[in-house]
C-alpha cells in the first residue's frame, strides 16, 4: 500500500471514531433524558397516539361537534325503533310514458300539485336505506296524523333534514330525548 492509500485509510477510520463517539455520546445523553419524568410522559403519549386506530384518528383529529355527532351515530348499532319524526323530502308525480323524453323519471312538483301521486318523508333518526318512505297522497294524512311530519319551507330539503337531524341528536345527547323530540315539536310549530 502506498502513502496515499494509507492516509485515506487513517482519515475514514478517524471519521468513523467520531461518528462512534458522537453516536455513543448521544445514545448515553438520550438514556439520561428517559429518566426525566417529562420525557417518560412524552414516550407513553407517543406509545399511545401510535395505539389509535388511524381511521378514528383521520376522522376525530380535526372534527367539529356536528362531524363527531355524526360519526357517534355512524359508528352505533342500526336504529330500529325510532321516535317516528319525518322530514318531508319532496312531492312528485310519475308521468306519463309519452311525457317525458327520458323514459319514466318521476319529477318533483309542489306540496299541493292537484297531479302529484306521492311523497317522499325521510326519519330523521335512521340513516339507511330503510330510513325513507315514499307513501301515496291519498295515504299522506293518516302518515302525517300518526307521525312527527316536519316541512322544509322554501330550504334545501336535504340541509333541513341534516338541521333537524343534528339538533334532534345533539339535544338527546346532551339533554336527553323527551328533550330532543320537544324542540322538534317547536320547529314543527314554526313552520306552521
């Protein structure tokens, strides 16, 4: 071997011993650190965000009340018995098959359309696909009498089924159902 490869030999074997020391020297200060009750807390905290499902993580990290109402309900059991409180979704009328260019698409029309043929009601406490009803007009009245039947009024009928949803399971939530199902009945009252 000659001069030069020696020298390059000596500086990578010094720049091995310093890495060595540097490495040894932080391993030794980190093991001090560990012993602090702070850092000890800080490993447990860690431990344990790594622990969360990432998915309830994803979701809960940054959700707001109304986001986190809506996974609590998403993530219970089907609602099978429910509070019979409706949102009417729309009234519509199936036309004619040589109506519509289409081919047979039902289309919505006023609550009061003297041609409508049914109307669509959705629960507020289901979210499925058994959660909304389509009941002819001649039956509307005796749905209506035997439910909680609210009216959007001029609203987006979907934003207004998604109002009254919240308010109903925040105030369960919060207040319990008889609660829930009183201030419904005030916004039915409202609408009136």
């Amino acid at each position: 071997m000659n001069n030069k490869q020696l020298e390059s030999i000596k500086k990578n074997y010094e720049s091995l011993k310093n890495a060595q020391e540097e490495m040894m020297s932080t391993i030794k200060r980190r093991k001090e650190l560990a012993q602090t009750p702070e850092v000890q807390e800080f490993f447990r905290l860690s431990e344990k965000i790594y622990s969360f499902n990432t998915q309830l993580y994803d979701d809960v990290k940054d959700a707001d009340d109304e986001q986190l109402i809506e996974l609590a309900i998403k993530w219970s059991s089907t609602i099978v018995d429910s509070n019979h409180i409706f949102v009417c979704m729309g009234t519509y009328r199936i036309p004619l098959p040589t109506f519509s260019p289409y081919g047979k698409v039902d289309y919505e029309v006023q609550s009061d359309d003297q041609f409508a043929d049914y109307k669509v009601y959705a629960d507020i406490e289901k979210n499925n696909i058994g959660s909304t009803f389509k009941v002819s007009i001649e039956e509307c009245d005796e749905f209506e009498k035997n439910n909680i039947v609210l009216y959007p009024n001029g609203k987006n009928a979907d934003d207004y089924y998604d109002e009254i949803r919240h308010l109903f399971f925040e105030t369960a939530i919060n207040e319990g159902q008889e609660k829930a199902i009183a201030k419904i009945l005030v916004k039915k009252d409202e609408k009136k």
